[in-house]
C-alpha cells in the first residue's frame, strides 16, 4: 500500500503520528472503500501495462519503419517487388509495412488482372486497398487508448464516490463518540480524503499518457498517409511508362 503514501505527505507534515498511515487508513476503511481503493490500485496498474506495452509498440514500429521504408522505395524504383514484399514481410512490426505490403499485393493482384484484360485499372484498386490497410493499422495503433480514456475520466469520481462514504462514515462516527476528540474521527477523515488522492492519482498520469500517445498515432498516420503517396505515385509512373511504351 506505499502507493498510498504520496498523496498523503502534506497530510501528514504535522502530523507524526505513524499510526495515521496508508497501512492504518486501509486497515480502518469500510468495507466499500477498501472495495474502491482496491479498484484504484487495480486501474492504476492497468494504466502502467497499456503505457509500457503501447511505448513498446510505439517504439519497435519506429525503428522498424525508419529502416523499412528506404529498402521498400529503393526497391519499387528498380521494380523488384519480390525484394519490396521481401522487406515488408522482415519488417512486420512497423505499422507503415502492413499497409504498403497490402497495398502492393493488391497491385500486383491487379497487374495479373490486367495481363488478361487490357486497360484494366490498377491504381484504384490500390488506392482502396491502403485506405481498408490504413483503416486497420490505426485500430491497432489506437490498443488501450480507450481504456486510458475511460481511467483518466472515470477515476476522480470513483475516489470522489470513496469521499462521500468516508463522510457518511465520519457523521456517523460523530454521532457514535461525539466530537470532544478528534483523534477518534481520524481514520474516517483519513479514508475519505485517501479515495480522493487516489483517484487523482491514477486520474493525471492516465490523462497525459492519453494525450501523449494520441499525438504520436497522429504522427504515425501522418507517416503511413506519405509512404502510401509516394509508393501510388510510382505505381502512376510505371504505369505510364508501360502504356507509352505500348504507344
């Protein structure tokens, strides 16, 4: 429960009683708030898993992707679009490979289309396929995002709802004792302030992750809409190439 202790430092400056502690705040909680600190400590250790694992994603695909995409080019200039599917296939974990290595696998679907029809179009085809490509690879980017959106909304008034039980709990108290001694409500007063640091707690660190990593799936949409430009436009010029060289 050291998770608890930050939240409370400032609490607990003039107070050195060590008995007023995250241990004894737990210890001395009602059942439905040990349920909701519980809950707290549960969705902040979720949001620590979606923030490791999406920077881990996040980071492989970058890397994977800076490497990718000059062998892909390179390759679709000198027209070898085995090498080209070839470094798609070894980059696998870059998001931008699995939509350009969807999108030449339908053009090279359509060529064969076209071997047998003349005039068939290819570059719609392809178009197409990267919007459906570029649909699914923002899914993917997009893993957990919504759960760090619903932590980082729901989590203040989840510890909000723990305040009001701990007041119930400290009105009830005062009724019980009465309110000649203060050290007999601490506990109660403690609990219903804990939810509420907690919730705060998990709330803030879940809102900035939210936001840093929306901002970096933008940056990697922004990446995957330039690579599949560049590698349409020279589909265009081969195929113009082709159709002059028929002329």
């Amino acid at each position: 429960m050291s998770l608890l202790a930050a939240p409370f430092c400032l609490a607990l400056a003039e107070g050195p009683d060590p008995g007023f502690g995250p241990k004894a705040i737990w210890e001395s909680a009602s059942a439905p708030n040990q349920c909701i600190i519980a809950i707290l400590l549960f969705l902040l250790a979720l949001q620590l898993y979606i923030a490791v694992e999406r920077g881990f994603v996040y980071g492989q695909s970058s890397a994977a992707s800076r490497s990718f995409l000059k062998l892909f080019l390179d390759a679709l200039r000198l027209g070898d679009f085995e090498a080209a599917r070839t470094a798609a296939i070894t980059h696998n974990k870059s998001h931008i490979a699995l939509v350009l290595k969807h999108g030449l696998d339908i053009y090279l679907y359509e060529k064969q289309i076209q071997g047998l029809h003349g005039g068939h179009d290819l570059i719609q085809p392809v178009e197409r396929a990267i919007v459906r490509g570029t649909a699914e690879a923002t899914d993917l980017l997009k893993k957990g995002m919504l759960s760090l959106a619903t932590i980082g909304a729901l989590a203040p008034f989840i510890g909000l709802l723990g305040t009001v039980i701990g007041i119930i709990k400290v009105f009830s108290d005062l009724k019980a004792r009465g309110g000649g001694d203060i050290n007999a409500l601490a506990g109660s007063i403690g609990e219903a302030l804990a939810t509420t640091a907690l919730g705060l707690v998990v709330a803030i660190p879940a809102v900035w992750i939210y936001n840093l990593y929306t901002a970096r799936q933008d940056q990697m949409a922004t990446r995957i809409s330039n690579a599949a430009s560049q590698m349409v436009d020279e589909f265009i010029r081969r195929e113009s190439r082709t159709a002059d060289d028929r002329g």
